[in-house]
C-alpha cells in the first residue's frame, strides 16, 4: 500500500475512533494539557496526537508483515462501533535524539485485538512512530509499523 493510501485510510480509521470517543472533547484536549493530568484518561492523548499528526504535513514510511493487514483489520475493529479501546502511558524514552512518550493503545472487538504502541513527542505532540499487531484468531496475525517525518524534503 502506497504511503498516501496508507494515510488516508488510517485518517479514516482515526475519524472513526475520534467519533465513537467524543471527538469534539478529544480534540479539545492538547498534548501538552493532557500530559499535564486534564485529559481524563491516556486515550484523549493518544488520539490529540493523531489528530495533529494527520493536519501536519509529513512523510510515511510503512512496513507490513503476517497474514492480516493491519489497516483493514482496524477498519473492522470500529466498522460497527462495539469495540473496546484503552490506552497507557508505558514509558518515557528516546527516539532518533528526540523525547518521546510511549503509549500503548489496544482496540478490541468481537473478532479482532489490535494491540498497539505509539511514540509521540514530547515536544511537539506528534505522532513519531506506530506499531501495530493484530490478530484475528483463525484469520491470522499482521504487524505494521509506520514511521513519521516531518522534516521539509
């Protein structure tokens, strides 16, 4: 999947998420606000984060593996709004010399987990790296792992 595909179906699948968790709040919520304990849980993070990635121009680099795509497989997750999300602050480390938080943000529906981890920074509320397992029970397994650039080519 081509890098501007790729990122308008993960716009999509955002947009599905943002709706099904109160968007109009969500985008209320800065970075810098929910890290400093308004948000009301890690997810309003997470998902401010996405946001501002998607609105900033940068460039895509994808790498998919396993049976399952990934991007699919989330479409499915939120296709019928009865899936489950949680998100967690794991860790603070770095990441090619930038500070990043670590998040870990699981969706789950009746037939598929996504089992996810995101790296934003600290400093500018992007998202800098993604990765992603699903599986599907039966169905199989795929892993994708998107990596953000924002420097001007």
């Amino acid at each position: 999947m081509n890098c501007f595909l790729a990122r308008v179906v993960l716009a999509i699948v955002l947009a599905s998420v943002l709706v099904a968790n109160s968007a109009a709040q969500t985008l209320k919520v800065g970075f810098a606000a929910a890290q400093g304990g308004a948000a009301k849980n890690s997810c309003d993070v997470v998902h401010a984060a996405y946001s501002k990635s998607f609105s900033t121009e940068s460039q895509m680099s994808t790498k998919n593996s396993g049976v399952v795509g990934v991007t699919k497989a989330l479409g499915e997750i939120t296709a019928d709004g009865s899936y489950t999300e949680s998100c967690k602050l794991l860790r603070d480390e770095t990441l090619n010399g930038e500070a990043v938080s670590v998040y870990s943000n699981v969706m789950k529906s009746h037939l598929v987990t996504a089992d996810g981890k995101v790296w934003i920074s600290k400093t500018k509320g992007l998202v800098l790296q993604q990765e992603v397992e699903v599986d599907m029970g039966a169905g199989g397994k795929g892993k994708q792992t998107i990596v953000f650039d924002y420097t001007k080519k």
